[in-house]
C-alpha cells in the first residue's frame, strides 16, 4: 500500500531528524575509532585476546555506523532534490510510519524485501 506525498511539515520535521541522527552517529564514529584504534595507534592484535576482540568488533561498528551515516547523508540530499519519501526502485510515496521508524529508508517495504531476497 503506497503512502502519500509528504507536506512541507513533515519534510522539515525530516529533515530535522536526519541532521540530529548524522550528529549522533557522528560522536559514536569518533568513540567507537578511539575504541578500535586507540589514541591514533591501532591496537596489536596478537597481544590480549580480549583486547583484539573488542578492537575488532569496534571496527565493525564503526563499518555498520559510516553506512548508516552514508544512507542520511544520501536521504539529506534526497530532501534536497525533492525525491525524499519516494521507493528508489518502485517510485512509490512511502508511508509515513516507514519514514518515522527509519527516516532514511530509501525503499518502501515491498522492495527492500525484494532487495534483502535477491542479496543472498
């Protein structure tokens, strides 16, 4: 079921939401470098086991966090262009529900599906 064009409110109220989200992964991007790396040295894996775990699983949270910050910064441009709330691959209005959960969602429901299927 296709959602509606978004007002004018909704896209400010958006766009609001998406530059504090951007802000936010911002700071854990710069904590989780200083967790992975130290203090501008990486962290030698072959010494404590625990250490090199927890540098490890911070460098894949930094990876999962900078796409995330990709998929706002994209949604910010896509405010900018007027294409924000539309699938990228059907061209649907998306609904506003989908946006409030993950207001950088670039495809409605039905085609992220497709897409997450066709992945594997």
């Amino acid at each position: 079921m296709p959602g509606k064009k978004l007002s004018d409110d909704d896209l400010k109220h958006f766009d609001g939401q998406l530059r504090i989200m951007l802000t936010v992964l911002h700071g854990d991007m710069e904590h989780l470098q200083v967790d992975a790396l130290g203090d501008g040295q990486r962290v030698e894996l072959q010494g404590d086991e625990g250490e090199g775990y927890a540098a490890e699983f911070s460098l894949e949270l930094l990876q999962r966090d900078e796409k995330t910050a990709q998929d706002v910064i994209d949604a910010i441009a896509r405010l900018e262009t007027g294409t924000f709330g539309r699938c990228t691959d059907c061209e649907n209005w998306l609904m506003k529900d989908r946006l409030r959960a993950m207001p950088h969602a670039r495809r409605c429901i039905s085609c992220q599906r497709e897409a997450e299927a066709n992945q594997f």
